[in-house]
C-alpha cells in the first residue's frame, strides 16, 4: 500500500518541481528575450535620430546628403552599427557604410524593425527603415540602420539549451529527492499504521480473555441448572469481575482512541490537588491495609490558602494520581511501603509515588508506557492490568504541560515523580 502512496507522492513532488520551473525558467527566458529586443531597438533609434536630422536637414538645402555628411566616418562614429544606407525617393542606394550588407537589403516602406536573415554574409540583423520628408511631407528618402544580432540570438539559444539541460538534470534530482522525501514523510505514516495495528491485535487479545473467561463461568452456571444462586455463586462473581476488568478495559481504550484522534479531553479549571491527593488517600488506605502495605501521606504545609490551587482537569488529574498509587501499591508485597508526597516549589508541583516493590528492570524501563507493555514481572501477576495505565498518565502530564520522571531498581521499588506547572501555558 505504501509503495504506491510513495509513487503517487513522488510524482506529484517531480510535477510539481517541473511545473515551477517551467514557470520559473520561461519567465526568464522572455525577460532576456524582451530584454534583449528592446536594447537592439533602444541602439537603432538613439543612432538613427542624430542621423536622419543631419540628412533631412541637408535634402532641405537642396544638397545631397552625402556631400553633408561623409557616410564612412559612420562607422567610427557608430561601431556597433553593421551597416548604415542612405536612399533616395525611388528606394536607390546613394551611400552606404557596408556594401557586402547593404546590397541584401530589402527597402521597407514600414518604420518597424525587422528582423533578416542574410545567406551570402550568414548573418542576422534588425533592421530599422526611417523615411525622409522635406518642408512639404513629400518623401525625399529613405535611412536604413543594420544591427549585427547574430551573438544576441546565440546567447538566447545558449540559454534556451542551458534550461532544457539544466530542467532534465533537475527532474533527474527532483526524482531522486523525491523518492527520499516521500519516503521520510511517509515513516511516520507507516509507523503510526504500524501502531494502530498493534493496537487493534493488543485491544483484541486483552478483551478475547476476560470475555473467555466470562462465557467460561456463565458456561459453568448453566451446567448447574438445578442449583441455586447461591451454589453458583462462585462462577458468578468471577464473570462479575471479569465485566468490572472489560469494564476498565473498554474506558482506557476509548480514552486512548479519543486521543488518537486529538479530540478535545480536558476540562481545565481552578483546582485543590491537595483535596485531590486526600480524597484518594482515603480511597487507597483501605486498599493497602487490607493487602498489608503501609501507605505513609505526606502533603507539605502551606500557609497560603491557594498554595495548591492550579489550572487543570480535576477528573484527569484524579485519574492520573489512581494510576500511579494503585501501582504502586499493587505491585509492593505484604509488609512493604508505599509513600506519597506532595509539595510545591516555586511555580510548580511536585507529586511522587515511591515504593519498596519488585521495580522494574532496565531493559523494561524505556517501554513502560507504551500501550499493553507489560513486564515479565507483571505479567506473571494475577492481578496485572492491560498495560494501558501508565500510557494514559503519561498522555495527562502531557497534556498539563507537565513532566514525569521514573527511576526503579529491579527488587528494589520504583519512584514516579510528576512535576506540573500551577499556571497552564
């Protein structure tokens, strides 16, 4: 599937590239060339104005014009110039600077330049024709200026060979970057599908199980059809258990999914962390009491009545705060310690869950919030979740602007400390 995306992504980057460029280098193209024209035709008129004064003004004396102005110091005068006739009434050669040329051309009756190709002296020109009139407007004659553009019409065709040469090199490139860019742009795209694939394996594999184990235990219940509920009462409860852990499941993995598609999750508003932090205390005393952990509380003292209070979600951040103590103390064998602290420092909070568990081993420490990552440790645990927990929190300290840190030694415990800014961005 990707190949073709990258091909189709390649061949619009090329078309694309091949369209500038043609826009690009066209436009120069007809810059230079109008450039070029009108320098040509500036050179002929700036020439021929002085010219066709002096031999008007001589036709108007009643005398020849080459007996007022010697033609051949023309080309000293105008060197640029290839050739310069002048012509009578009837269209005859009276005088020119260059008969090789002058012989060829045609006289013009039309005042616009002309651009000629001349066989015998292989040569281009342009051609600029200026009638003469006396006092009268009767036409006495006619100016003719030849400008040499041969080198102006090979530096264009130069240019023309330069673009074509350079717009293949450059589509050759293009094709390349291309095929590299597309590449580079689709990794992402590739390894987001490859996620959202593992996702939906992952999402499929943890809830086939509690569903197994459910139609397992109802399976059992209907066997037992002449017992009462209270015989039955063991499968029972398990298919209850086993629908309060689908029942998790299938939240985290909403959650997750509205975060995918960057839905808007959060409630921002003025919060009390430290009624938060009490109120879970009080939920998780119970909890490790009955497990035979010791949960020791520790919430600085402030004076300042808002010294707690900050811009955030308080559901989120409740859920975020139950991760990590359920954790904690889920993960801490009978007679362990489990120590929550919360204190500020400036404008941030600090909350950490330390505890004296199994920790986490180094190798599983980079990948434990990832989504369904799980230890070889907390695997072997009846009571393991789906590996979904900690991804989420790491989702609602991001989203608060926050950062969460964890350092673990395996057979040692783990220590989570989140850090959250008072004022949101």
């Amino acid at each position: 599937m990707f190949q073709s995306v990258r091909m189709k992504l390649t061949i619009l980057l090329v078309s694309t590239f091949l369209i500038l460029y043609a826009i690009t280098a066209g436009t120069i193209y007809i810059l230079m060339d109008r450039l070029t024209i009108n320098n040509e035709v500036s050179l002929l008129q700036s020439s021929a104005k002085p010219l066709s004064t002096q031999v008007s003004l001589a036709f108007n004396q009643g005398r020849f014009p080459q007996e007022f102005v010697d033609i051949r110091a023309l080309v000293h005068l105008f060197p640029r110039l290839s050739d310069v006739v002048l012509r009578d009434a009837m269209g005859q050669t009276l005088a020119d600077t260059n008969y090789r040329i002058s012989k060829n051309l045609p006289y013009s009756y039309s005042q616009f330049t002309q651009v000629l190709y001349l066989p015998n002296a292989k040569r281009w020109i342009r051609l600029l024709t200026i009638h003469l009139t006396n006092t009268y407007g009767q036409r006495v004659g006619g100016l003719q200026l030849a400008l040499d553009i041969t080198e102006d019409l090979a530096t264009l065709a130069r240019l023309r060979d330069v673009i074509w040469e350079v717009g293949v090199a450059g589509a050759i490139v293009a094709i390349l970057i291309g095929f590299y860019v597309s590449n580079r742009a689709l990794q992402p795209i590739s390894r987001s599908w490859g996620r959202q694939q593992q996702f939906v394996a992952d999402a499929s594999h943890e809830l086939r199980t509690p569903l197994s184990v459910i139609q397992a235990n109802l399976d059992i219940v209907l066997t037992h059809g002449n017992e009462s509920v209270l015989d039955n009462m063991e499968w029972l409860s398990n298919a209850r258990e086993e629908i309060a852990r689908l029942t998790k499941l299938t939240v985290d993995l909403l959650t997750l999914a509205r975060v995918d598609s960057n839905q808007p999750l959060l409630r921002i508003q003025d919060v009390d962390i430290r009624q938060i932090v009490n109120e879970i205390g009080e939920t998780f005393q119970v909890i490790a009491e009955m497990k035979g952990v010791r949960l020791d509380w520790n919430i600085a003292s402030e004076s300042a009545r808002d010294a707690y209070q900050i811009k955030a979600d308080p559901d989120r951040l409740r859920q975020l705060l139950v991760i990590l103590v359920d954790n904690a103390i889920k993960y801490t064998p009978e007679q362990g310690l489990v120590q929550v602290s919360l204190e500020r420092h400036r404008q941030t909070l600090r909350f950490c869950v330390k505890d004296n568990g199994i920790g986490i081993s180094p190798r599983d420490l980079a990948r434990i919030f990832n989504r369904f990552y799980r230890s070889d440790q907390a695997r072997n645990r009846s009571d393991s979740g789906a590996g979904l927990g900690l991804a989420i929190a790491k989702w609602i300290v991001k989203e608060h602007k926050g950062k969460m840190t964890v350092t673990s030694s395996l057979g040692q415990g783990s220590n989570f400390e989140v850090m959250l800014p008072v004022r949101l961005r």
